[in-house]
C-alpha cells in the first residue's frame, strides 16, 4: 500500500477535521478509509468499498471511482475488467474524515461482481418477518452474467 502521508497531509485536531477545509482522510491502521457509492441520480446504495491514499488521489484525479481490494491486496479501478465504471459526479467526507461517500454515475449493467445492479440485493427480515432467519433476495435478478463479464 501507499503512504498515505505522500498525498494528504495527516490529520489533525479534531476541530480541524470536523470543522476545517483541508482534505486530511483519517486512514485506519491498514492504510484505508471506508467508500460507499451510490447511484447520483436514484440515491440506490451500489456497494462499500476501501479506498487507500492512492486510490483516493487517483479517483479525484480521474472523476472514475479506484479502490483497494484488501483480500487481492491490490489497487483497482472499478469496471477494469468488466467495463462497469464508476464516474464520480460528487465526493464527500463524513465528520472526522474517516470515511468517502461518493455519488456516481454507474456505466454498464451492475455495480456487484455477483452480476447484480447493486452489493446490497439482500434483506434482512426483522421483527415478526424475521422468524425464519433466511435473507430475502430483493431484487435478486442478476443484470449480467458474471462468468461472461469475468471469465468465470
């Protein structure tokens, strides 16, 4: 991973982050912050991602969302491979920087690499619903055939 200090200058006081100007993400112990793209023109949650200081740069240099796969260990651009890009129309931090939201126009079918529009096509039943303990698949449909997209 990249030092996270080469691009933004690290954080500060807590009133610096909350209430100042300067971008300064507050990365964890492994280097990242937490991503959440949604969809700029219906507000649909598309996925949660990790972002480290590379990533994030290159994202804000590009207008195209880059995150950092922590089970690959390795920076990618989103729609690399299956052509799915995400172009970021607006960025934000949350209070104390430790977390990027990003709004986004989503290019090609889905989102998810399980072929599905969005990571979130599951819900949890709670209250009396919840009696059976399976998730429910809402929507389920899958919008592209990922053994197509990734070569599966």
């Amino acid at each position: 991973m990249s030092d996270n200090t080469t691009t933004f200058m690290p954080p500060g006081s807590a009133s610096e982050l909350e209430q100042g100007r300067a971008l300064t993400p507050k990365f964890d112990a492994d280097g990242l912050v937490t991503c959440v793209a949604t969809d700029v023109a219906t507000g649909e949650v598309l996925m949660v991602a990790h972002m480290n200081a590379e990533a994030l740069a290159k994202t804000i240099a590009s207008g195209e969302a880059w995150y950092y796969s922590r089970s690959r260990r390795a920076l990618w651009r989103k729609g690399e491979t299956s052509g799915h890009i995400q172009r970021v129309v607006e960025m934000r931090v949350d209070c104390d920087q430790d977390a990027v939201w990003i709004k986004v126009t989503q290019v090609g079918a889905g989102a998810c690499h399980t072929g599905r529009r969005s990571c979130f096509y599951r819900r949890v039943p709670l209250g009396a619903e919840a009696a059976g303990k399976e998730l429910v698949f809402d929507p389920g449909e899958r919008a592209f055939d990922p053994d197509v997209v990734y070569g599966g």
